[in-house]
C-alpha cells in the first residue's frame, strides 16, 4: 500500500541547514527498512503555472490552481502496510521537516 | 413457544451478538460493509426462522454461520456481476464456531478500528454505537438530534476511510496501547454524558438509552480490557453517576443538584459495584488516570449518607491530584466547589474568577459563580450569573434548576 505524505506549510523559507540534515537521516532510514518510493521538495507556489487543455487551445496561468495561506512544500511517497505504520513514518518525518504532514492513500 | 417469546429471543440475541458477529465478520471477510450487511441479514433470517423451525440451542453459532453464508453469497453475486466468475472457494469456512476466549478479543479489534484516531470525534461515535452496539441509523441520529441521512453518512464517510486509507483492523501494539485505550473512553465518555446532561434543544433531559448503551459498551471495553485501570476507572464512574439517576429529576422535570437529591433512593447494587472496582484497582498499587481520580471524587460522594458528612478536604485531595494530570479550566472550575466547601466561597470565588476568560461563554462557569455569590449574598451579581447560565444552558432540566435559584434570591 502506498501513501502520500504531503509537507504542509506556511512561511516563504527554506528549511534550515540542521532541519535538512535531520530530512536526510529519515530519507536513509526510509531507504533502509523499506518504505522509499519517492521524494522530493518543491518551489514556492508562485513558481506554479497552471495549463489547462479541456477547450480548443491550451490556456496557461501564472501561479497555483488554488491561492491558500498554507501550501505543499514537498512530498514523500512511502510503502507501508496499513494506515498506522504510515502514520507513525508520517510524525517521524513531521519532526524531521519541521512542518505538518498530510497522509493520503493511493487508490 | 409462542411469537412473543421467539421476539424476545431474537431481541435479547441482538443485544447480545451483533457486535461480536460484526467483529467476527469484520475480521474473516476485511470489509466493515460486508460484515455489516452479513450480520443484519442474519437477524432478517432468524426473524424468519425462528418461528417455525425454534429458537435454535446455541443462537449465536447459528447466527455466526448464517451471516458467514450469506457474506459468502454476497461475494459470489457481486464476483459474478463483475464478470469475474472466481469462485470465492477461499472464503469457504469450515471451522466450527470459534471459542469464545478468540471471538472477544475479535470484538477489542473492532472497538480499536471504530474508535481510530484517523476518524473525527462524531464519526467515531456513530460507528461504534451502530457497529458495536448495535443501534440503527434512525437511533443515532435521533439519539444525536440529526437527520437520518448525516447519520448515515457519517457512517458510510468512516467505512469509505477506513478501506481506502487501510486503518487496520487490529489491537494497537503495546507502544501505542494506552493513548489508543484514551481515544476509546473518549469516545464512550462522550457517548454517556449526551445521555447524562442532554444538550439538544426540545430533547429529553436525561436520555437513559444512551447512558444504558455508553455502560454496556464500557462494561465490554472492561472485560476485554481487565488489567486496564482507565477502563475500569470509566466504568465505576459512570456507575455512581448512573446510580443517582432517578434522584436527579424533579416531577416538575428540574434538575435535582447533588446535595438535594434523595440519597437513600440512590442505587445501591451500582454503587456497590463501583466501589468493587476502585478497590480492584487501588489493590494493583498502579497510580490512578483522570478517570479512576474521577470516580474515587464520585464514590467519596456517594458514601456521604447527608450531604454534610461529605469529606470535602478529600475530594480536594482528589480534584488536587487530577489538576496534576489534566490542568485543563473546566477541572479548576469543578475543584473550585471542593474549595468553597474547605476553604470558603470568597477563595473559591478568587479561583473561579481567574477561569473568566478561559471558560467564557460555559454555562457552568456562570452557574458556579451564581451559587458563590449568592452564599456571599451579594445578590443582584448573583442574579446577573445566574442570567447569563440560564442563558447558556443547552439542557432544560437544568434550565429550570437555576431559574428556580435565581428566583430565590432577595430582590
């Protein structure tokens, strides 16, 4: 079963250097024991562009589908094998990151 | 046996089955929905049945292996419309009944799944009390004053999460044990006090079909939870409470408060119980949680034969103990009436006043600071307390108790 755990945020920065050292150590944990399918982090939402190609010619707008105060910073996706483990790798890798996370299933 | 019998025992069958056979379903097949389905149509065919062929020796094994069938019939339908045409031969079951030591700990799971965290407060309510107890959708939503169809999908929203989101259908591992056995009294606590003090504009005040239900459930939680002191705590606190029930009702519908009611109309057989389970616990030496601190306050309390022997300097050694644990305002208000009886009402005030903004709009803060005032005479401030808790009362009974007070006192 795979789960996405999105990293929610509100604040224009980067992660500091010691919250990116502490990503890194739960990226290899998650390496070691299984769970990694994918990860990364994302620029800020102001960097989005929206294109949408249901009509007759593709339209683009600049930024993010939806303008929120909180935003998706980055993601993990993660194999685990039922909603508690997910949880639990969910608060590991919110205290690593510093910031909310969001545990969505696949269908 | 004539058809009011055969009624009967199909009745007292459902109460006492339908959650072990939901559990037990829930568990051989994974899918709530299944076993759900399964388990109702059981009690259709026994409803059936029953009468004409009797009531069978052991109902719950007849009624086990008829819901497994027709589960197992609901699978090969549903295989076949899907155009699979698998034979669904890995659910045959041929196993007799299981013993009943595996069947309980099937019902621990289903109370643990029903009451996940993942799930919001009121849809873990709905759940266990329709999966678990056994009440149908028309109750709970009359039981929480709201339309069939929220009830209902409330209900259908936390299977869909449940089976998407895969919350597993198992007892929490030992790390996890405890916080998960609080989410499960929450859910049972909160069950039991929208019977205890009903909240619902035109409701009854005190709803016993839900205080009956919050101590079934919590009884069961107890005996598949022995050796779990909040458990137990729980249960003999709702069991003083629920001992002084039909005290706590005027015939004019007020609420009777603790020091008027009729103590020798209290229950004794609950009491007794209760008090049998504290002193299981405080024999284990274990230090005591919120709840066993909340039911020891209760039981000092019911072994005042008057009201004045009641030993107000223990329950504030009690209300002490329970603010070390949960500094929450609400516990410093409650304490605040143990102080008024040890130390005063002008230091109970003192404290009382200090909670003004954290309990802000909690018409037990307004009724609290109503009755101080009123011993310190001072009136016209009490008058003006008492307006605004009548004001913030969500329960009639209650109402009525502090308009008839606020009415006693001297213009």
């Amino acid at each position: 079963m795979q789960y996405l755990l999105s990293v929610i945020h509100d604040q224009r920065e980067l992660a500091p250097s010691d919250e990116m050292a502490a990503i890194d150590e739960f990226n290899d944990r998650l390496q070691a024991d299984g769970h990694w399918v994918f990860a990364g982090g994302l620029g800020f939402p102001d960097t989005a562009t929206v294109i949408d190609n249901r009509g007759a010619a593709p339209v683009v707008t600049d930024g993010p589908f939806v303008e929120t105060k909180e935003f998706l910073a980055g993601f993990w996706i993660i194999e685990a094998p039922d909603l508690d483990a997910a949880l639990k790798l969910a608060a590991e890798g919110s205290k690593a990151c510093n910031r909310k996370v969001e545990v969505r299933p696949f269908l | 046996m004539n058809g009011s019998d055969v009624g009967d025992a199909v009745n007292r069958a459902y109460r006492a089955e339908w959650g072990r056979l939901v559990a037990v379903l829930a568990r051989r097949f994974g899918d709530l929905d299944l076993a759900e389905d399964a388990a109702a149509e059981a009690f259709a065919a026994a409803v059936e049945r029953w009468p004409s062929d009797g009531v069978p020796a052991n109902p719950g094994a007849w009624l086990t292996t008829t819901a497994k069938r027709k589960a197992i019939d609901r699978l090969r339908r549903e295989s076949k419309r899907a155009g699979k045409h698998q034979e669904a031969q890995v659910l045959f079951d041929d196993q007799p009944p299981e013993p009943l030591g595996a069947v309980e700990d099937e019902r621990l799971r289903l109370i643990f799944t029903c009451c996940h965290p993942a799930l919001a407060m009121p849809a873990r309510v709905a759940l266990t009390l329709r999966m678990l107890g056994g009440l149908t959708v028309a109750d709970i939503a009359r039981a929480f004053l709201i339309q069939e169809s929220a009830a209902a999908q409330r209900i259908t929203r936390a299977k869909t999460k449940i089976k998407a989101a895969r919350i597993p259908y198992r007892v929490p591992s030992e790390e996890d044990f405890r916080e998960r056995v609080s989410g499960v009294l929450a859910v049972l606590y909160l069950i039991f006090n929208e019977g205890y003090l009903s909240t619902g504009v035109g409701s009854d005040p005190v709803r016993s079909e839900l205080t009956d239900e919050a101590i079934r459930l919590t009884r069961l939680a107890h005996a598949l939870m022995p050796d779990d002191g909040e458990t137990a705590g729980l249960l003999a606190l709702m069991l003083f409470t629920e001992a002084r029930r039909a005290t706590r009702l005027s015939a004019t519908g007020e609420l009777i408060t603790l020091e008027e009611q009729d103590r020798g109309s209290w229950n004794a057989a609950l009491i007794t119980e209760g008090r049998a389970l504290m002193r299981a616990r405080l024999a284990t030496g274990q230090k005591p949680g919120p709840y066993q601190l909340l039911a020891a306050i209760n039981a000092v309390h019911t072994s005042a034969r008057d009201v004045r022997d009641t030993d107000w300097s223990q329950i504030l050694d009690l209300y002490d103990m329970l603010t070390c644990l949960d500094p929450s305002p609400v516990i410093a208000l409650n304490r605040a009436v143990a102080v008024a009886e040890v130390d005063g009402p002008v230091v109970a005030l003192a404290a009382v006043d200090r909670l003004a903004e954290d309990l802000a709009g909690y018409h037990a803060y307004y009724a609290t600071r109503a009755e101080l005032l009123r011993r310190l005479d001072r009136h016209a401030e009490a008058r003006l307390a008492y307006d605004e808790a009548i004001e913030l009362a969500g329960n009639s009974a209650e109402a009525a108790t502090l308009k008839r007070r606020r009415d006693l006192l001297a213009s």
